[in-house]
C-alpha cells in the first residue's frame, strides 16, 4: 500500500507553505460557519472553506510543478514581512531567558545585554550613546 501511494505521488507537487495556509483557512471558515449559526452567511462560509480545501488539495495532487512553485512563491514574497515579524518575535523570546534587550533611547537600536550583570551602562554601538539599565 505504501508503494502504491509512493508511486501515486511521483511527479506531483505535493504540500508546501500555502498549502498549508489553504487547508487550516479553509477548516477554520468551515468550523466557523457552524459558530455562526443558520443563514445565508453560515451556508456561504461553508462553502467557501470547502472551496479552499478543495484547492489545497488539487495544488497537492498536480503535475504542473512549475506553476505551483510559481504560486508558492508569490505567496512567500508577499507573506514576507508579518512572517519575518513574528520569527524576529519568537527569537526574541526564546532569548529572554538569558538576555535583556533593550532600546537606544537616541537611536532606537535593539541591544541585547546578558542578564545577571547587575546595573551596567550600555553604550550603543550603532550611534554610541550612553545609558545606565539594570541588566
């Protein structure tokens, strides 16, 4: 059975990033539209979360690679700035454990200073500024 589906899924696209945004979108409208209740609405979600479902897989399933990356690319191009945004948060959180990081009150340059140093003055190093932080 595996090999069957190994050979089914030679020369097709399969799943990449918005793919995956497609198939969670789409199951969020679809268990959205049941929150909603009944009406026009409710039944238009729905449809419209199957829509994109349907879609998801059918970019998953193709042979025509080409035009797949193609999309996937556009989307990561213009998906480029929240998703830097919310990687530069995540790593800053997981620094917090042993780092602060603070501001230049001057420049607004992040700096990032090892805790348990005591009361330290920073200089920044973009525009050289001097400021007094407990670390």
């Amino acid at each position: 059975m595996k090999e069957k589906l190994m050979r089914f899924m030679q020369g097709r696209y399969g799943v990449d990033q918005l793919s995956k945004v497609l198939l969670i979108a789409g199951l969020a409208v679809v268990f959205g539209s049941a929150l909603v209740g009944e009406g026009l609405i409710s039944v238009l979600f729905y449809i419209l979360g199957w829509v994109l479902v349907i879609y998801c897989y059918f970019r998953t399933f193709s042979r025509n690679v080409a035009k797949r990356y193609a999309e996937n690319q556009a989307f990561l191009t213009k998906t480029y700035g929240i998703r830097s945004f919310f990687q530069k948060q995540k790593n800053i959180w997981q620094q917090r454990r042993y780092y602060h990081i603070y501001t230049c009150p001057s420049c607004k340059q992040k700096i990032r200073i090892p805790r348990g140093k005591g009361k330290i003055e920073i200089r920044c190093p973009k525009c050289g500024a001097t400021f007094i932080k407990k670390s």
